[in-house]
C-alpha cells in the first residue's frame, strides 16, 4: 500500500529532502525539475545521509567520500560507492508524493 511521504512543495526544485520514517530506514526525496525520485537515503558504502550531499543533474554527491548516485535509477555513478542506491516508485496524487516500498 502506497505511503505518504510528503507534499511536493516541500521540495524544492533540484534539492533533496529526508524522510524519516517509523517503519523503515529513512529515504530521501529528489526534486529534478519538477519530477520526484525517491531512494534510500542513507549511502550504501558507509553510514552518510546523501540528501545532504551536493545535487545536480539527477546526480546525489555523498558527503562523505564523495560517491555519486544516480537518483533516477540508483546506479552507483563514482567510487567509491559500488552497491546501487535502492529506488522506489513514485505516485504523485493531489500534490502529495507517495512511494510503493513493496516489502
Ligand atoms: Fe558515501 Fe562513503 S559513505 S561514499
């Protein structure tokens, strides 16, 4: 069942925002000109929230070590992060963003 998250006036344009959550990890919300993506929010190659970390072009730069994602699909884009991000799919309804974490 789908979960409320946010609105999406909470995000701004090309800016992230962290979710947290009582049932699961937090996850953080991307804002690429308009289109949402959601993802884990914690970096899969050590312990840093990445939406904290510098956002341009689709791409999240972690604040640790400097490993970027691929906020659309995931994909670990520079070392040294390996592992892909987990993504979620995204529902827009009436300006509220909600995701399917199916698990
Ligand atoms: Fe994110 Fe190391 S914790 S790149």
């Amino acid at each position: 069942m789908p979960q409320f998250l946010c609105h999406t006036t909470a995000v701004s344009e090309n800016k992230a925002l962290r979710i947290d959550l009582d049932n699961r990890p937090p996850v953080a919300v991307f804002n690429i000109g308009g289109t949402f993506h959601v993802t884990d929010d914690t970096c899969t190659h050590e312990e840093a929230s990445l939406s904290t970390g510098e956002f341009e072009d689709g791409i999240v730069e972690c604040p640790l070590h400097a490993g970027c994602f691929d906020v659309a699909t995931g994909e670990a884009v520079e070392p040294p992060a390996e592992t892909p991000l987990r993504t979620y799919p995204v529902t827009i309804i009436n300006g509220e963003i909600y995701v399917e974490f199916g698990d």
